[in-house]
C-alpha cells in the first residue's frame, strides 16, 4: 500500500516537469524564429529611389529628332497658328506603322487618308507663361485636398518619398484665336536635365491626369473624382488661364541628384508640331516661393459655372 501511494505522490511531480519541459521548447523554438531571418542574409530592398518611374509619357508624339526647337522667353506671348499633327506623320516617323499600313488594303488607307486625324491642322491660339512653381505632393494636396483621392488608385506621386518627387505648376495663359470653340493641346513639360534625348520630340512628360482632376474636378450632388470635361475649352475670342501640373520623380532625372537641383528656369512647357518637325518651348522662371503662386481651379476661377 506503501509503494502505491509513493507512486501516486510521483504523478504531479512528473506533470509539472513535462509542462515546463514544453515552455522551454516554445521559448527555444520563438528564439529561433527571431534568429533565423536576422542572421540568414536577406536579399536587398530597391529603395523609394529606385522605384520611382520616370514619368515621362509615350505615344503623344512620335519618336522623331526636332527640326528645330524654338525658345520663347518667360512671360511672351506666342501665337501658334499653323500646328499640325496626324497619322500621316506618324507614318514618316514610325517604321512599325509604315508595317502596319503596308499591310492595310487600299480601301482602309483611303478610308484613313480621309479621316480627320490624318492630317489635323490644330485650331489657332496664342499660349503664354505668366506664372510658376515647384511643390512637393504634400503642399500641392493642401491646395487640392481631391489630389489625396486621386492617387489611392493611381500609383501616383504621393505613394514615394517626399525628397523624390516633386510638382511643377504652371499657369499658361491661353486665347482661342480661331472662330469655334475649341481647347488647345496639352503643353509637355520639358527639361535638358531629364532622362532621354531633349532633341526628341516626344521628349517630356504629359501633365498628370489625376492632378488635372483635383485641379478640374466633376461636380455633381455626389463628388465624383474624376476630369471635367471641356475645362480646357475656350470660345472664339476667349483668353484665360489654364493651371498644369506635372509630377516629376527622381528617376525623371539622368542623374540621380537631378531632382535635388531641380530648378524651374531650366526647365520649358512645350507644344509640337509635325510640319515641320519642331518644338516651341515657353521658358518658366525662376524658382520662387511657391506662396507667390494662388490655388487655381475651376470653382475659385467660374470656369464651370459653379
């Protein structure tokens, strides 16, 4: 009877060491668990720096050396009336096109040779800078509070680090010199300093589209983030200003430090034309104090009746 309640007795005791047995287990096995990861070489993060794009645009115009590249002066008044773009010379500039059309019949390139966009002579209109300024996506989204709204899909400027991107303001003043109503052509920001042949006429970047609609947003009882449409349009004899704004990256940059430097008085708004190959740069200024320049858009300006 002795020896069974001594053995009895035991049972606890042998409970207690298994239990205890298995805390120190899980304490090895979680100390592992840190362990490993940290002394095991992990391949290495690309930075902020490295993923940002470059942001310049493609296919807005074709890959084709400038004939001439015309510099117009900070604060001038340029007028462009003889612009002209279109398939037809896409075609001189494009060996894959000139494919493509090779193997059309001839009643799709007669059917294409008579449509408007073969070659589209763009209406008339004078286009000068009247004012500038370089901010980061922080300061440009407490002007447009919307911009927050348009990157969360985008993938856009507010997804890097501030020190890699920045956004160039510009405010061309445009008048509609012809006899319809009409929107003249989106200008293309321009810099020696980016990334790419500077001589190429699609050299450059596009405004951004999601900027453009916290710039010009649609209205309606239910905000809707989007583009209004027609923002840009102007009746015969109508001049007004018209805000842009392009997101530059560090990438953007043939060097890495470019952005760092970046300075507006190096950098142009473009518009093409096709005939003949060439490039009509309007200088911006200085770098200035970005509280010089006001919020604009269509509601502080009446643009959309509102």
């Amino acid at each position: 009877m002795a020896e069974e309640t001594s053995l009895k007795a035991s049972e606890p005791n042998r409970a207690i060491c298994v239990v205890v047995g298995v805390a120190v287990i899980g304490v090895l096995l979680a100390a592992l668990g840190w362990m490993v990861p940290h002394f095991i070489a992990q391949p290495a993060r690309a930075t902020l720096t490295q993923e940002t794009p470059t942001g310049m645009s493609s296919g807005y115009a074709p890959h084709w050396k400038a004939e001439e590249i015309v510099e117009v002066p900070f604060g001038e008044t340029v007028v462009l009336d003889d612009l002209d773009w279109g398939m037809k010379y896409d075609l001189e500039a494009s060996p894959y096109l000139q494919e493509d059309w090779d193997s059309m019949t001839d009643a799709e390139r007669k059917a294409s040779m008579e449509s408007e966009s073969w070659d589209e002579e763009i209406a008339p209109f004078s286009a000068r800078v009247v004012d500038c300024a370089m901010v980061s996506p922080a300061a440009f989204t407490e002007w447009y509070p919307l911009y927050v709204e348009t990157n969360l899909s985008a993938g856009s400027g507010m997804l890097f680090a501030d020190e890699d991107v920045r956004m160039v303001v510009v405010d061309v003043e445009v008048g509609n010199l012809g006899t319809e109503p009409a929107a003249p052509p989106n200008p293309v920001l321009r810099c020696a300093a980016f990334t790419g042949d500077n001589a190429m006429m699609d050299a450059g970047m596009l405004p951004d589209n999601y900027a453009q609609a916290a710039l010009y947003p649609l209205g309606g009882d239910d905000f809707i983030v989007g583009l209004a449409g027609g923002y840009d349009t102007l009746m015969p004899g109508e001049t007004r200003v018209i805000r842009y704004a392009f997101v530059i990256y560090r990438n953007s940059f043939a060097e890495q430090d470019g952005i760092d430097n970046a300075d507006l008085s190096a950098m142009e708004v473009a518009y093409l034309d096709c005939s003949p190959w060439r490039v009509i740069a309007l200088k911006l200024a200085n770098a200035r104090d970005a509280a010089q320049v006001h919020p604009r858009n269509a509601y502080t300006d009446g643009i959309l009746g509102r």
